[in-house]
C-alpha cells in the first residue's frame, strides 16, 4: 500500500483533496493506522478515483457522484442525469452568446460614438401639411397596429400627392401609460380631403411648423437608432442649443411589413440657441 503522499503522486491528484474526498465518505483510505491517524490506499483504488475525477470534468456534483460510486442506479438514471448536465451546460452557453452579442453591441456604440456626432446635420425644415392624426395611445393599444391602420390608408405609390410617412411624438416622453402620437404622410399638394381608414380613424390634413432641426440618419438597426437620439443630445448639448419642440421621425424608406426593422429613417429635433449658457462648474 502507498502513504497518502506516494498515493497522491501516482494520482496525479492533491493530499487536501484526497482528504476532504475521505471527510465526505466519497473516496477512503483502504487502510488507517489508528495509532497515528495516517492514511493509506492501495493502487486498486485508482480506477475509482479517475472515475469520480472523470465525473467531476462532466460537471456534476459531490452527490450526484456518491450515487455513481455508492448506489446502483440503472444505465437508464445515469443517462437521465447526463441529459439533465447537458441541456445545463447548453443553456448556460446560449446564455453567455447573449452577453457576448450585447458587450459586441456596447463595442460598436463606442466606436461609433464620435462619427455619429459629426454625422449631425442643422436643417430649415418650412411649414409643411400633413394629412393624419393625432391619438393618445393608451397601455393596451399596440403603436404597431395604429401605424399600419393609418399607412395603409394613405396610398404610398403617387409621389406628386403624398411625401414620407412622418411620426410627430408629443409630450415629454415619460408617461409609460400614454403615448401622444401624430402619424401621416407630408402632402406635396394641400388641396386633399380627408380619409377614412378601414377601422373607422379620419385621417385629415393639419399642419406642422416650420423649424431649424438638428438631424440624424442612423443604420437599420435598433441599437443604431438609439444611438441617433444619443447622437443629436450630445450634438445639442456641445453647440449650446436646446430642444423646442417634438420629435419627428420621417420615413425615408418604410418597413415593408409588421416586425420588419430593415427600414430608413431620419430623426429630426426642433432646436433653438441658448440665451444663456449655464455654467454647471458654478452649481456644484
């Protein structure tokens, strides 16, 4: 037989480890002087202990292994419990692809942070008609449906008649039970009467004010248009203006149908040049 340090050599494994394995009652010594408390095993233990070390690179646990080693379970509970280890592991990948997607995505805003701001441009956007309407959205109505129900009653195919889809966000943007939203299409010719859609909304024509807009074109995609709103507020806050009035959003290529994220869009602040520039160091 081999003391608990020979042993823990041919092993390839630790003395603390063989020891805290015989504290559980998972791997003990084949013999223990009682005079002196030493351990010792003998070399036909090690096919057990490489199968209890195998078990625990699967990833299973101290008592999932004494029932491997101590119990006799049937093959079919033993390939219960590695289905069980492997559906574990792959979600715990599946969740860490995830994090790996959004840390990539918080990548890209840094990088593209400061081409962003420059990509800010000041328009004079003139008085415009648009013919819509304007609604209070309340939790249980979906903006999507009110979109669609309005898009489609407004023909998109004659470009003399009718401009882009334009969406005019009203209020500060806080309410969560409450959405104050004008949706329609800009009109080249005024002279047009109102509309009905399937659902019984009347679309007519109303105006929008004319504006200097602080504007931004981001890529298709969810995470670039948050950074447009991030772009135009740093690019307000950096030229000393401020904002004077709601959001539009002017559909320069619409989604083709519900869902689809592949579409153009440019985001379009009213803006004013501040009077007075406050100096913030003089507050703290």
């Amino acid at each position: 037989m081999y003391s608990i340090g020979e042993f823990s050599r041919i092993a390839q494994v630790s003395k603390r480890l063989l020891r805290y394995y015989d504290q559980i009652g998972l791997f003990q010594p084949m013999f223990v002087d009682p005079a002196s408390g030493h351990r010792y095993y003998s070399a036909t233990q090690l096919p057990t202990l490489n199968r209890i070390l195998a078990l625990k690179e699967l990833g299973l646990s101290l008592d999932q292994i004494r029932r491997f080693i101590k119990d006799d379970i049937s093959l079919e509970e033993i390939q219960g419990m590695l289905l069980m280890k492997k559906a574990e592991l792959e979600q715990q990948v599946l969740d860490e692809l995830k994090r790996i997607r959004t840390i990539e995505s918080r990548l890209k805003q840094i990088k593209d942070r400061a081409t962003h701001v420059r990509d800010v441009v000041v328009k004079q956007v003139p008085q415009q008609q648009l013919i819509g309407i304007r609604k209070i959205l309340s939790t249980g109505e979906s903006p999507d449906d009110f979109f669609w129900s309005v898009m489609n009653a407004l023909p998109g195919d004659n470009n003399t008649t009718y401009g882009p889809m334009t969406i005019v966000l009203h209020g500060d943007g806080v309410s969560s039970d409450r959405i104050d939203v004008e949706l329609g299409r800009l009109l080249y010719k005024t002279d047009r009467a109102s509309l009905t859609t399937y659902d019984g909304m009347t679309l007519d024509p109303r105006s929008l004010p004319s504006a200097t807009m602080a504007t931004f074109i981001p890529p298709t995609n969810s995470c670039a248009k948050l950074l447009g709103y991030n772009a135009i507020g740093e690019w307000v806050e950096a030229n000393h203006y401020a904002f004077a009035g709601p959001v539009r959003l002017v559909f320069l290529e619409l989604p083709k149908q519900p869902g689809d994220s592949d579409f153009v869009m440019e985001i379009q602040f009213p803006i004013r040049k501040r009077t007075v520039d406050l100096d913030l160091r003089s507050i703290n």
